[in-house]
C-alpha cells in the first residue's frame, strides 16, 4: 500500500522564516533601515538577510543609488566603494 506525503506544514509548524516570507512584500528593502540590521556573508556583497525586526529573515539591499566615491567612508576606486558602510556600492 503506497503512502503519500503532504507537502503543507501541520497547524503550528511555521517557522519565523516562514512568517518572514509573508513579511518580506515585494519590495527589497535597505538593509540599514527600518531595524533589518542587514548581515552580509561578505563585506563586499551588495545583498544581504535582515537579522532584527519586523523584517527578519527578509533579503536587503545595502546599495540605494550612487554617491561620492569620497563620501561616508567609502575611499572609492574605479567606482566602488572599498571601504565603510556602503562597502560594494557604486559610487562616482
């Protein structure tokens, strides 16, 4: 007799991962705004996971556009930042 698997979570079983993913929307938030507290596997990477929050969980970008590339700490070359908050960024 075969038996068969259901692929839908019981009552209960939800993770906060799960509920994250409803959190999340459509949008890919800054990592360093509404409480994310963004984490980066890597200094140099632009995309990251919120760690703290209503957003828990929720993918996030470090990047909102381009700035100087001798501003807040970015010590720019060849137009990415090297350095500091927006380190990955583009910058000009």
């Amino acid at each position: 007799m075969a038996t068969y698997a259901s692929a839908t979570p019981a009552a209960g079983e939800f993770t906060a991962k799960h509920m994250a993913r409803d959190t999340c929307g459509d949008d890919l938030g800054r990592c360093d705004q509404n409480g994310c507290g963004g984490l980066f596997s890597s200094p140099n990477n632009v995309f990251g996971t919120c760690t703290t929050g209503k957003f828990t969980g929720c993918p996030c970008r470090k990047c909102g556009g381009k700035g100087s590339c001798g501003d807040n700490g970015c010590f720019g070359k060849n137009g990415i930042c090297t350095q500091g908050l927006f380190q990955g960024c583009a910058c000009s």
